[in-house]
C-alpha cells in the first residue's frame, strides 16, 4: 500500500538515481534507509528488475527504475514498462529470491 518502499513521499538519498547520483551501481544495500519494512532492499533505484510477467511476444515486464532515471514517477516499484526478452543492458537486472518456510 505504499508508494516507495520505505512511504509514500518521494526522497532521492533513499535510493540510486540521477536524481543524486553517483552515476553507476553500487553494491547491494547502500541505501538501508530505502529499505522496505520487510527488510526488502533495493526495490527503488540501482537498475530495473526482469519480471516474469509477459507484456507481449518477446517482451517481458521490468520495474523498479535505475540508477540511469531522474524524477519520482519511474521509481515506484508497482511503474513498469516493457523490454524485449533478448535485451542486455547495464540498467536491467534481476533480483534472486528465496522461499523461506516459517516453522
């Protein structure tokens, strides 16, 4: 129900963008204060995010914006847009995720 993961107002030093820079990646977990309250991080900012999520033949849903992006709008995790699946970019990459089971 938020709008970014840590809120709903936008703030460029929770996250990498152009916005404030430094203009490439960074190591996972620079930004803790962009952190969700799930411990999610990263989920704003650093480089869209390949989704599974089928836009049309050949080209897949990605989210999250990049370190690439200025302004507010492209760093909502719900924003989105389509890539063609064949795409190797410096501002498209993919989050691995683990299933944990609660005892």
């Amino acid at each position: 129900g938020r709008t970014f993961p840590w809120g709903d107002g936008f703030d460029p030093a929770r996250l990498n963008s152009h916005d404030l820079g430094p203009f490439s990646t960074l190591p996972v977990a620079s930004f803790p204060a962009g952190d969700s309250p799930f411990g999610v991080t990263d989920v704003a900012g650093q480089v869209f995010e390949w989704t599974v999520t089928e836009f049309r033949s050949g080209r897949y849903l990605v989210k999250g914006g990049s370190w690439d992006d200025r302004g507010c709008c492209v760093y909502r995790p719900a924003a989105r847009h389509s890539q063609a699946a064949h795409i190797k970019h410096i501002l498209v990459g993919f989050r691995l995720v683990r299933i944990v089971n609660e005892p």
